[in-house]
C-alpha cells in the first residue's frame, strides 16, 4: 500500500539533509509505527507521503494503483489525498463550523461518493467510533477524546487504503488515549486499511504490527 | 463539492455577520448610485428627445443657420424642396414670445408639409370660429397654454377666439387664439400659426428659422449631405438629425460622468470592503482550508472558494444595488425632476423605464467588484503552505518572498515609476472629451498611496525599534513591522477613504472660492434685469430713458448662440457694452489680454470655449455671426463658470457695425448717486420686473442664489465623503480585530508572562493609533494629489472650468483627527475582544 | 371646362371658398382675349382656380398602363395683403394615379404654397410642387412637356412631344360651361401627344410608351347654379382624332349643361352644344369603399355619332386626402361605337353630393 525507495530531503536553508536514500514499505492492511526523536524528520516524512512537501528525490508509490506522489502536480496529489489518504492529527483539526455529521461528509464529498450512500456510511461509522447520534452536534461542545473520535471517522469514512496518524493521542489524557488508540487501530483493521503511524508514545508503537525508527542515519 | 462550497459560504455568513452585511451593503450602494443615475439620465433623455421628436417630427436632416441671428433662405428651401433625392422640406419659423407675463415658444408652420412631419402640431380649429382656417389672422395654443392664459387674466377671455397680443422686443402681434393643438404634449407651452403670418410680424425677412428634411427611400444621408455640402450658402449648417441626439447627450455628459464616477468610488470601497472582509476572513481560516488542502481540497478549490465567498457579498449586494436604483431613480425623478438638479432638462417627471441590458451591466459591475476585491484573499489562500499553515495558521506574505536589497530597490524602482505614469496622465488631453486620464491618475495616486503605505511604515517602524520603549509600545511597534499584510491593509482602507475625502473637500473649496471670485467679477453693477431669453419689453427700455429713471448708467446685453460644431451645443454670442480698450472692467479674464490689430473685430471667449474649440488668445476665428461667418480677433478669454458649452462676448458698437441689431435680453444698472437712497433703484427695478414679467434682482441677491445653488448641488459628495470615511474607518476596525484574533496565542503568551490586560489594550491601541496615523499622512498626501488632480485636471477637461487649488487645511485636520481618534477608538474595541479571552483558554486550544 | 374646378375650390380647401366673401375680385374669363402661346401655357394667378392636366394611355410590360398628373393652382382670396413672401394667397396641388392591369390604382397627391417648396411661371408651363414638376420647353420638332413625380409607390418621368397643333376649346380658348356667359374657363387641350419615357414601379424603372392629352384651364367663376358633379372625357382616337365631351349634373342626374367638340384627323373641328351632346349610363359599378355609384359603361352621343366607354377596369375610383376627403372616379376607357379610340373618363359627384 505504501512503497519508498531512496527518498531524499533537504530543508531549503539547511546545509543537512532530512534524509536521504530512505527506503520503506507497508503492505497491505499492516500497521506500522514510526518513531524517533523530536526534530529527526518523522512529520516531514509524513508530509512527503502525503504530498504535502515534496521530496528531492526517490519515490512514494501510495496505494493500490501504487502512484508515484512525488511526480504528481498539486492537483493530482490533492485528487490522491482525497480518495487514497486518511489523516488523523494530533490537533485534531476539526472544523468549527460544521457539525460533526458535516466533518465526517467532508472526505466524501472531496472524493465523489456518491450522495445517497453519505448519511447510512456516516451514521454507521459515528456509531463505530462510539459518538452514535452525534451528527448534528457543533464540535465546540465536545471533548478532546470525542474531537479525535470525529477524525479517526473522518479519516475512514471514505475508505483510503492508507491512514496517516501524526501522534494521534499526544494530546489526550493517558486513559482517554488508551481508548482512542483502541478504537483507532481496531477499526484501521476492520477496514483493513494500512496505516503509518508516528509517535512518541511505546505503548501506541508496541500496538502496532511493527516499528521503524527514525534516525538522522535512516530508517531502522 | 458544491455542497461543501455553500456549507463554507454559510458558516462565513454566519460567523462574520456585520462585515458581510456592510460589504454587501457598500456593493449595493455603488450598483444604486451608478444605476439610479444611468435610469435617470436615460429616462431624462428619452424624455427629451420625445418633446423634441414632437416639436420637430423625426427629419432625416436639417438645415439651420448656424448663428440665432442667421437664417435659411426661402431661394435655399425652394431648391432642397426641387431635389429628388429630397421628399419633403418642412420649413419652420421658431421664436420666442411674451404673452403677458409668460414666454411661450411660437413655431409658423407651413401645413402642407409639417402635417407630414410634425403631425402633434396640427392645429384643431375651435368650434365657435366657423369659416376660419390656419391661414387666417390667428394662433393656436397649447392646452397647458389655454390653461395658463385661462388662469391668468378674467375668466372668459382666453377662450379660443379670445384676443391675444404676442410680444418680441418691439414687434407685436394683436391677434385671437383661433383653436387648440390638440396632440401638443401635456406640459409644451406652444402656439402656432400660419408661418407666412409668423415671418410678417416676427421675420425672418425672406427665410424661416429652419428646414427639416425628409430623404426620399432610395436617397443615401450620407452621400446626399456631401453632395449638398459644397452648395451651402455661408452661415449655414446641414447636418444629419442623428446629430441631435449627439448634441442632446453632449449637453449632460460631463455631468453625469461625474455622477458616475461617484458611483465608481462607492463601488471601489465596496470592493475594498470585500477585501478587507475576505482578507480577514482567509487569514482567520486559513487552518481550517489547510485542513480542507490535506484531506484532498484542490488547489484551484482553495482559490474557487473564496472567489465564490466573494461572489456570494456581490450577487446578493448587486440585486439590491438594481432594487435600490430603480428606488432612488423612481423617488429623485418625483422630486426633481429628470437632471438631479443639474438645471440640463425640465419639464415634468420622466417615466423610468428599466431595460434588461444596463440592468445586468450594472448587476455584472457589482458583482465584478466584489470578484475583484476577493481576488487577492483568494491567491493567497491558494499558495498557503499547507503543512506549516496547518500547524502555524496563516502566512501573512507568500513563502519565500524575504525582501532582498535588490529586491527593495525593485519596489522603490516601481513605486517611482506609477508616479511618474499618473504625472504623465495628468498632462494628457481629454478622450471623448472626458478626462479619463484624470481618472486613470487618481487610481494611480491611489495605488501609489497604497503601496508606498508599507515601505513607509517600515522605514517609520525601524527609527521606533532602535529607541527605547517601554514593553507595551515595543511589542506593537513591533507587531506592526512584523505584520506588514495586516497593517497594510487597514492602513489602505483609510488612505483610500481619507485620500477621497480630502480630495473632494479640496476640490469643492477651491471651486467655491473661485465661484465667488468669479461672481464679484461677474456682477459689477448693483442691479440686474433679466428677460427669460426674450428681447426685453420696448416699453422697459424706454422707460430707462427717462429721466426719472434712477439710474446713471445702463449697460444692455444682448444673447444669441452660434454653432460652430453640429455634433456640440451652440455657444453663447454676448453682444455688451463695454469698452474695447477696457474688456477687463467687465471680463474676469484668465491670463494675456491682446488689442485687436486695427480693422479686427475683437471678441473675448470663455474658457470653455477656448478649450472646446481649441483656440488662442491673439488668434483670428471665422465667427456665424448675422447669417454669415465674419473674421474676428480672439482678444482674450475670460473665466465663466456659467455657460459650459462656452460663451464669446462682442462688443455691441462692433455688432451693430456689422450690420447687428442688439435686441436687449439683459440689463446692468448702476443706479444715480443723486437720486436719493438705494430703496428707490431698488423699488424701480422691483415694479419694472414684475409689470414686464422679467427677473429683476440685486447682484447680492444673484451671488447668494448662485451660491446656495452650488451648496445644494454638493450636498451629495458630503454623504458621499461621510460614507467613504466610515467605510474606511470600518475596513480599520475590522483588519485590526483580525490581526488580533490571529495573535490571539501570542497575544496570551505575554499575558502569561506577565502583561496585564491596560498594558496588552495599550499596545494594541497604540498598533492602532500608528497604523491609523499612517494611513492618515499618506491618504493626505494622496488626497492633495487628487485634489490637484481634480481641481486642475478633471474639472477643466468636464467642464472646462478652471480654478486655482485651495487647500481647506481648516477643514482636513480637524478630520484628521477626528478620524485618528475616531481609529483609536476602533482598536480599544479591538484590544478589548483580545484581551477578554482567558490566556489559559487560549493557550489550550493551541491554534 | 372642369372637374376638380369644383372639387377643389369648396373640398380640398373648405374654409378657402365655402364661407368668406373673398374680399379680392377675380377677374372672368373674358371671350375678348387673346391667347399667346407659350405665354398662355404659364400661369395666371389673378384667377382662381387653374390646372394642368395630362392624362394618357402607356404600353408597358405589364401590358396597358393609364397615367395621370394634375397640377391645380388656387388663389383662394386669403392672406393676399400679408406683408410676407410666402403668404398663402397661391396654392398648388398635384394629383396623379396610374392604373396598371389587374392592380389596384395607384394614387398619390402632394400640396404646398407657391414660393414655399411648391412655384409656378407665369411665362410658360412650368409647375412643380417639390420634386413633382410640368414643364413645357423648345420649339417647333423640339417643342415637348417633361413629366416627373416620384413617390415611394410609384414615378414615372416622361417626355411628351406634339404630334399636332394646339386644340384651342370654345371660342378661341373661351369655353363656356354653362348657360350663364360669366360661367366660363379659358380652356386649351392639347391631344395625341407622343409619350416616351420610364416608369418606376417598386424602385424599377422600366420604359414605357405611349399616347397622352394634355389639358389647360383657368377660370374665376365656372359652375352653375344647383351642379352636384360632372362627367367628361376626352379621348385620343385610334385614327388621329380627339373627342372632347362634359356635361354638368344636378342632384337629380339631370344635365344642367353640355358640350362636345370633335377634331377629326384632318383638323377639322365640329363643336356640339348642349342640345347636341348627351350622356346616357349603361352600366354602373359600385365602389366597395366609397359606396358611390360610377356609370363606368356610358354611352356618349355628340351629334352623328355614338360612342360607348368600356373601362380597361371598374376600379379606377381615386380617394384623394389632402387636405380633405374626396372621392372620384377617373380612368383609362376604351371606346367603341361610330369612333373608336382610348380616352380618360372621369365621374364626380357620385360620392355623395358636392358641397358648394
């Protein structure tokens, strides 16, 4: 689902590279966590998966058709985004001025499903991710657990064949997180998406299939 | 996707009430203004050229002399009337003439040919006068005319076949009102008569006043009036009919141009409030459209939107703008009339009649403002830097754009350059006889203002920094520099608005003190009698001679016009007494006064006229005078902020010289030292003006009209002027509160550290207060520079009017600082919105 | 004698003649006078009523046209001491139809004041009203009248050359018209005139050919008490001849006066007194628009001979407007009987009866 090799990256004013000559693959419905030090690289390597930089140079075929995201121009990076890619931030990024029904549309509506199968798809994942009725709440009256449960739906409603998670928990309590990472991973495993999944936490890490560090050498 | 586009538009409408409902309502009020003028205006002029297409029928030519003492040959008509390319010649006699108190229009008709024509002036004989027809000794008059005469003398006399004297200088003609003309529009005060009967009592000796053409099918115009060109005897025009409806809209041209142009300027700040809105707007969301980019939102999405967001201020803004015109056309057109006041067009109210096309140019120019005003928001949302937006918020410049020297030395380059393209522009000539050169160097100053607006805030900005500050000033001197999209913003709303503002101030005092200038020079004589276009009564004038009439000197004037150009409207012929040796004892003239070479003829011309015929003083000009085109001298030329379609003065001794004779419409009256107080001259000219029916007024009564006129005539660019600065000092409120909201974090960051809240509204006002300050000094510069522009540029090329530049310095800085107080105040409000958030809240939510 | 003499003096400009007692005297037509030739063709604007008159048959594509023009003059007694060049003390008027096979008449009319776009010479026949011109020039062989009109419908320009000496009527040009001597006209005809020239019809021109009579009259005082209308022809015969014949009739159909004169070939003229002269109707056809009754078959009897009129077709009926309304009817007829030739009949006063 996920396939690089030799991938390289230099900051524009920065004399080192990111890194360089990286390799890395996930298969199909496998999660891995990657982990390593703060300032190492790790989002900016999520960020070249995602299309969101671009690398210098190597490859990052995403997803089952296997495109090469670092030759496709910004429109066709945005196009795989919305139909391969789910993202979960730590920040949890949802939109105040949706409701939490209208988050959860959002990646269908950017991925052209169609309109009649939105409110079952939707319906059915909210109650999946513990927020049954939940749809037409504003996200300013919830909590931060309950924020991260609306984005793991809003990262698998559209079913991509990957899932990017940028320390998903780092911002909730420890209980609450253990739920979350919970949640997320079982349903990453029913959908049987793949998943990368950077953090700092052992315990999200030692959840997941397997573990690549980071390194200012490499990937190990 | 159009689901997710209107969930946006909705939630920003929801979330930004008050700035939306301004922008639209800043948008709808540019569209009004524009449209209500464009439906007056049209409404004005249909309703114009249907009197006139009643009067004159719809000729293909006309043959006319060109001078108001000229006429058309009867040889002439006999000739036109013989060729077959010609299907009828109408010939016409026009003049005016005095029954009683009233001036009425008299036109001789010949029936064969002007029932053809003219049928609305066919006269209907009255059913008492049996055995009676139009040849006869009689006039047939108008319904409003019949009622008119019916309300004025006793009841009974006026009826058709009443006795009725008419009245031209010394000419008279006792006749009876013979019938009605029962097609003359409701409001026409017209008589007509016979024209062998009108030429007997009034002449034109052997010729009539006009011939209207009629072409036969198979007759090219064109062709046909070359054919005729070379065979016109002097003094005389042939010219297409079509020319008429050019002359007609000539007449009110500058005028409504100059109405539009306000209409522009509140559209512009609508736009400019579009931008401000849409600015904040994506500034403030710029997160959650980096979200939208990361989940897989295009880029051209990303622009789309807020283009869209835009569009949703403009169409809602633009079909109010049409509503409210048609309003305001409706309402103005009710209460005065079809020329706003300009005094171009009377009679009765024109009918406003929408037509789709001007509806959806003046829907599509709203809805292009706000188009434009999003189009930057809108770029700048499309380049954000997804990741770092998502994790940082918004980027106030593009990634990197860092000034390098070279790259500064670029700006100043180009900065130079814009003020250099709008000195040139000044200095161009008019284009279609509209001063759109000017118009393009405002913009240009405008945008000068705005983009020097940054570069001298950072040189302003780095003299602060290097001193020392207390905490509070160092952080917004700092957070301006450091801001420079936010500051520029706020700061161009008011160099926008306070640039007009002062402009406008400017160019108003300049042309009031120049008006009254020009009226102390204008109106030397205490006493003025005036007949409404009319020779004055032979009896007024002999009463004069009289020895006990109270007045030691009289000076006559008599008007005509002369039409130099077809497509133009004629110009004013002033035959006066004045000396030939002294022209400036009763010209205010502008610049050199030349003695005529012996044997010239000289003439004085106004300014207008010099500049719309492109003449010199010194120069010799083939003037239609008296039926014919005669050589004179261009002594000089004097100032005239009266007769925009320019005016020549001859003196009456070279008038009569030629062959002239001066048929008195206006007095000047000096009254005798000896002949007791001022109330006897006074009295005299009261009960002269009111036996006569003529205006007869002091020259401080003439002053204080002309000048209250004037006020009135500006009432609206003070609305106006109001309007523009509230916009700006609203387009300062609302990018200050922004540019708040956006440092939120930061902004909790020292109050953790230690600001309290006065010092944290302390710097926020003082970001205000020198944002506000700087906007204030360049929109001065600016408006100066528009002032001047105005004064010395536009208003000559409109309306030929010149006038020397008076700054009201009593008037701007008083403004200016109402406005920076008034700015102050706005970003307290600001400050207080900032500081009300809990820090801990903010620090939280990490934004 | 003719025609629109009456018609026009009480109808076409009511207010002229009908009421006021003009305060001028019209000189009559005095059977002392000499006519000159081309002084006499000119106008003579101390009368009151004149007209030129030129009717004709033309060969055209479309097959036979009948043409005519009529130029009257008034001097209606009014605004004659107006200190004012074009005071309206002469009129002119023009009439002129042209019927073409199978077609609706063609009709058109035009008026205006002498000196304002319309003129007449007192010197020669020279009118014109606009572009609509009579005009007669040269001598001898070129010796001819030049007719042009031009009207959005129809224009012919045509040239018209004598192919005989002038016709003088009655006594040397002095033409009674009725039993009274003041009632009379001084009257020149001018028949088989050779017509050459182009018509224009929808904007084409096209040539045409022909034969015309050719009519001057002018008069003060011509209609006898009690006249309704009239009818007169005058017709070009096939073998070089020309028949002049009117009678004047009352509100009965009686005939108030009559007169015919017959030129034959050779010149030699017959005149036929009212005794001599009758007209008697065979057919009449309806106008579906003024309703009148026109006996367009009549059967005209002057001395030893007997004609009839066949018209080349019955709706020749002419609705003239300005400045009133009027109906006559005025057409091409072709005639059989003792003489045979084609003429122009015309019948008035059939339309109800004439105000005078």
């Amino acid at each position: 689902m996920l396939s690089i090799a030799n991938l390289s990256k230099r900051h524009p004013h920065s004399a080192r590279p990111v890194f360089s000559g990286l390799g890395l693959a996930v298969a199909a419905g496998e999660i891995v966590a990657l982990v390593g030090e703060s300032g190492v690289g790790k989002s900016t390597l999520l960020n070249c998966i995602a299309g969101l930089e671009t690398a210098d140079a190597g490859a990052i075929l995403v997803g089952p058709q296997a495109k090469d995201i670092v030759r496709l121009d910004e429109a066709a990076r945005a196009a795989l985004r919305a139909t391969g890619i789910g993202f979960v931030f730590q920040a949890f990024h949802v939109l105040p001025t949706l409701t939490v029904a209208q988050n959860v549309a959002v990646p269908l509506l950017l991925s052209g499903v169609a309109a009649r199968e939105h409110a079952p798809r939707i319906e059915s994942l909210l109650a999946r991710v513990g927020l049954a009725g939940f749809g037409p709440r504003w996200p300013g009256t919830l909590s931060g657990g309950e924020l991260q449960r609306v984005a793991i739906a809003r990262a698998l409603v559209h079913r991509p064949a990957l899932i990017l998670a940028d320390e998903p928990t780092g911002n909730l309590d420890p209980r609450t997180a253990d739920e979350i990472l919970t949640l997320l991973l079982e349903r990453v495993r029913e959908e049987g998406a793949s998943a990368l999944i950077v953090t700092h936490s052992q315990h999200v890490a030692q959840s997941c299939d397997r573990i690549l560090t980071l390194t200012p050498d490499g990937l190990q | 996707m159009k689901r997710l586009a209107w969930w946006l538009i909705r939630a920003q409408f929801q979330t930004r009430r008050t700035a939306t409902a301004l922008s639209m309502l800043a948008i709808a009020l540019g569209v009004a203004l524009g449209y209500a003028i464009h439906l007056i205006n049209d409404a004005a002029l249909a309703d114009f050229s249907q009197a006139m297409k009643s009067v004159q029928g719809e000729p293909d030519a006309v043959v006319a002399p060109q001078d108001s003492a000229g006429r058309v040959p009867l040889a002439l008509i006999n000739e036109l009337a013989q060729d077959e390319g010609v299907a009828l010649v109408v010939p016409v006699i026009e003049t005016r003439v005095r029954i009683g108190e009233l001036a009425v229009r008299l036109v001789g008709l010949d029936v064969f040919s002007a029932g053809l024509l003219m049928p609305d002036l066919l006269p209907r004989q009255g059913a008492a006068i049996s055995g009676d027809n139009i040849f006869e000794d009689g006039m047939y008059a108008s319904p409003a005319l019949l009622a008119r005469l019916g309300s004025k003398v006793p009841e009974g006399t006026h009826r058709a076949g009443a006795g009725v004297t008419a009245t031209r200088g010394d000419a008279t003609w006792s006749t009876r009102i013979a019938g009605d003309l029962p097609a003359a529009r409701p409001d026409d005060l017209l008589l007509v008569a016979d024209i062998a009967r009108v030429q007997a009592h009034f002449g034109p000796p052997d010729g009539v006043s006009e011939g209207r053409i009629r072409l036969a099918p198979d007759t090219k115009l064109a062709n046909w009036l070359a054919a005729w060109k070379d065979r016109l005897p002097p003094g005389l025009t042939l010219r297409a009919a079509a020319d008429n409806q050019a002359r007609l809209s000539n007449i009110s041209r500058a005028y409504r141009v100059n109405l539009n142009v306000l209409a522009m300027v509140a559209l512009l700040t609508g736009g400019f409030l579009v931008f401000a809105t849409q600015l904040t707007a994506v500034a403030q969301r710029s997160t959650q459209f980096a979200l939208l980019g990361v989940l897989g939102l295009a880029p051209r999405m990303r622009l789309a939107q807020v283009l869209l967001e835009g569009l949703a201020i403009g169409v809602p803004g633009a079909a109010i703008g049409l509503a409210l015109g048609w309003a305001m056309a409706v309402a103005f057109t009710r209460l005065m009339g079809g020329d706003l006041g300009g005094g171009f067009f009377s009679g009765s109210a024109p009918v406003i009649a929408p037509e789709a096309l001007p509806a959806l140019g003046f829907f599509s120019l709203g809805c292009a403002a706000s188009l434009a005003g999003a189009l930057y928001p809108a770029w700048l949302n499309r380049m954000q830097p997804l990741a770092q937006a998502l994790k940082t918020g918004f980027a106030q410049r593009p990634p990197h754009q860092d000034d390098s020297p070279r790259q500064r030395g670029g700006k100043v380059l180009a900065v130079a350059l814009v003020a250099g393209a709008a000195l040139a522009l000044t200095q161009a000539p008019a284009v279609f006889d509209l001063p759109l050169a000017g118009y393009a160097a405002i913009a240009l100053v405008l945008v000068l203002g705005i983009a020097a607006a940054p570069l001298v805030t950072q040189r302003v900005f780095a003299a602060l920094a290097r001193r020392e500050l207390a905490a509070a000033e160092r952080v917004a001197v700092q957070n301006v520099g450091q801001a420079p999209l936010m500051a520029q913003v706020a700061a161009s709303g008011l160099i926008v608005s306070f640039a007009l503002t002062v402009s406008m101030v400017t160019m108003v005092s300049s042309f009031r003190v120049a008006l009254e200038q020009w009226l102390d020079a204008v109106l030397p004589a205490p006493y003025y009698m005036r007949s409404k276009g009319l020779p004055l009564p032979a009896e007024l004038l002999a009463a004069l001679e009289r020895p006990d009439a109270p007045f030691a000197r009289v000076e006559r004037m008599a008007v005509g016009t002369a039409s130099l150009d077809p497509q133009r409207p004629p110009v004013a012929v002033l035959v006066r007494e004045l000396d030939r040796a002294d022209p400036s004892a009763r010209l205010p003239f502008a610049g050199e006064v030349f003695t005529a070479p012996a044997g010239n003829i000289p003439v004085w011309i106004s300014e207008p006229m010099q500049q719309l015929y492109r003449l010199q003083t010194g120069q010799t000009l083939r003037l239609p005078l008296l039926g014919r085109e005669v050589e004179v001298f261009v002594g000089g030329v004097w100032r005239d902020y009266s007769r925009q379609f320019g005016a020549v003065v001859i003196a009456a001794v070279d008038y009569r010289a030629l062959g002239g004779r001066v048929e008195a419409t206006d007095l000047a009256l000096w009254p005798r030292r000896d002949a007791g107080d001022d109330a006897t001259a006074q009295r005299w000219v009261r009960e002269q003006a009111a036996r006569h029916g003529i205006d007869g007024v002091g020259s401080g009564e003439i002053r204080a009209l002309s000048l209250d006129i004037f006020d009135k005539s500006f009432a609206v660019t003070y609305a106006l002027e109001a309007a523009a600065m509230l916009i700006g000092l609203f387009g300062l409120a609302v990018t200050l509160a922004a540019s708040v909201w956006l440092r939120a974090r930061e902004l909790a960051t020292l109050s953790a550290l230690g600001f309290d809240r006065a010092m944290l509204t302390r710097a926020v006002m003082l970001e205000g207060a020198l944002i506000a300050a700087i906007g204030l000094a360049v929109g001065l510069a600016c408006g100066i520079a528009v002032g001047a522009i105005l004064t010395h540029v536009v208003n000559p090329q409109a309306f030929h009017w010149r006038m020397d530049l008076q700054i009201p310095w009593l008037q701007v800085l008083p403004g200016a600082a109402l406005t920076l107080a008034a700015g102050i105040m706005a970003s307290r409000f600001a400050a207080r919105q900032a500081t009300r958030l809990p820090a801990a809240q903010v620090l939280a939510s990490a934004q | 004698m003719r025609r629109r003499a009456f018609l026009l003096a009480p109808l076409l400009l009511p207010a002229l003649a009908v009421a006021r007692q003009p305060a001028v005297t019209y000189p009559a037509a005095s059977r002392a006078t000499r006519l000159v030739f081309p002084r006499d063709h000119g106008a003579h604007p101390e009368f009151r009523t004149e007209w030129w008159y030129v009717t004709g048959a033309l060969d055209t594509a479309q097959g036979e046209a009948g043409f005519q023009l009529t130029f009257f003059r008034s001097r209606p007694g009014i605004a004659e001491d107006l200190a004012s060049p074009i005071a309206a003390s002469q009129i002119l008027f023009a009439h002129a139809a042209l019927t073409l096979p199978g077609k609706p008449l063609l009709h058109a009319e035009r008026a205006g004041r002498a000196n304002l776009g319309a003129g007449f010479a007192t010197t020669d026949c020279d009118v014109h009203i606009g572009a609509w011109a009579m005009r007669r020039s040269g001598s001898g062989v070129t010796e001819q009248f030049r007719l042009k009109l031009h009207d959005p419908a129809f224009g012919f320009d045509l040239t018209l050359k004598p192919t005989q000496p002038l016709l003088l009527q009655g006594e040397n040009g002095w033409s009674q018209k009725g039993p009274r001597p003041e009632l009379a006209s001084h009257y020149v005809s001018w028949p088989q005139l050779q017509v050459a020239g182009s018509l224009t019809l929808d904007g084409r021109r096209q040539p045409a050919t022909g034969r015309a009579w050719f009519d001057h009259e002018w008069s003060s005082e011509v209609l006898a008490a009690g006249g309704v209308g009239w009818d007169w022809i005058g017709i070009n015969l096939d073998d070089g001849g020309a028949l002049m014949a009117f009678r004047i009739r009352d509100g009965a159909g009686a005939t108030l006066y009559a007169h015919a004169a017959l030129r034959d070939a050779a010149g030699r003229l017959t005149q036929f007194g009212a005794g001599e002269t009758s007209f008697t109707p065979l057919r009449r056809w309806t106008s579906p628009r003024s309703g009148a009754h026109y006996p367009v078959q009549t059967e005209i009897r002057c001395g030893p001979h007997t004609i009839e009129t066949l018209p080349v077709q019955d709706a020749q009926e002419i609705a003239a407007h300005r400045p009133l309304p009027v109906s006559y009817w005025e057409g091409l007829v072709k005639i059989r009987g003792t003489l045979s030739g084609r003429g122009y009949l015309e019948l008035t006063g059939y339309a109800g009866a004439l105000k005078l």
